[in-house]
C-alpha cells in the first residue's frame, strides 16, 4: 500500500518543509489524485476542503 502524506492530513507538523501556496495546491492535487487506493473518504474529502481553502487564499492573495 502507497504510503499517506501525513503532513497533508494534518497529522504531523513537518519543522523542515515550508510550501509556498502553488507548492501546497500542487501537492494536495497529487495526493487527491491517488484517490481510495491510498486515502479513506473521509480523508479525501479533508484533503479537498484544504485544497478548497489554499487555492482561496491564493486567490485573494492575488487579487488587484
């Protein structure tokens, strides 16, 4: 079985990694893309509203 990304989920705090906004989009993308073969529905649907909520700030971010 495919390993999770722990930090996605929220279940680790990585000291090490600091994403950008496109960066996080990309990598929540990718991780929703493996879909149930890795990621429970509950999971999937934690992941999307990240997604939902990164790509917003994004979006206000880059407002005129």
């Amino acid at each position: 079985m495919a390993e999770k990304d722990l930090e996605m989920l929220g279940e680790v705090a990585s000291a090490t990694r600091a994403d950008s906004l496109p960066e996080r989009i990309a990598r929540l993308k990718r991780e929703i893309a493996r879909g149930e073969a890795v990621y429970s529905g509950s999971e999937l649907r934690l992941l999307q509203r990240r997604l939902e909520e990164c790509e917003l700030q994004l979006d206000v971010l880059l407002r005129p």
